[in-house]
C-alpha cells in the first residue's frame, strides 16, 4: 500500500483531501497536511497524525 500526503501552504490540502473523499471514497494512509507562515516545521512534524500512517510498505 502506498502512502500519501498532500502538502500545502494554507488550507489548500485540505480542499484537495475533501475532493479526493468526495470522488473515491475514504482511503487508507491518504492524509492532508498545511502548512503555516508562523509555524515551526518542528511543531508541524510533533502533532501532525500523517506520523502515524503504516508506512511498513512504502519504498
């Protein structure tokens, strides 16, 4: 299985995740993640729930 995340600045991620589950349905290890200006990339990667995705078969 692969993993996916969808990266932006802004809630533009967000959007596109909502689209993708409109058109195909919930789909395992596919998680959104925005980006902030004020943000530390530190504080993104310690709460982000994307960490938690099975990346055991990714290559």
């Amino acid at each position: 299985m692969v993993g996916i995340i969808l990266a932006s600045h802004g809630k533009f991620a967000n959007g596109i995740f909502q689209s993708e589950t409109m058109i195909f349905g919930e789909q395992a290890n596919v998680k959104p993640c925005t980006l902030k200006q004020v943000q530390p990339l530190k504080e993104l990667f310690q709460k982000e729930q994307f960490l938690e995705m099975d990346i055991s078969n990714m290559a």
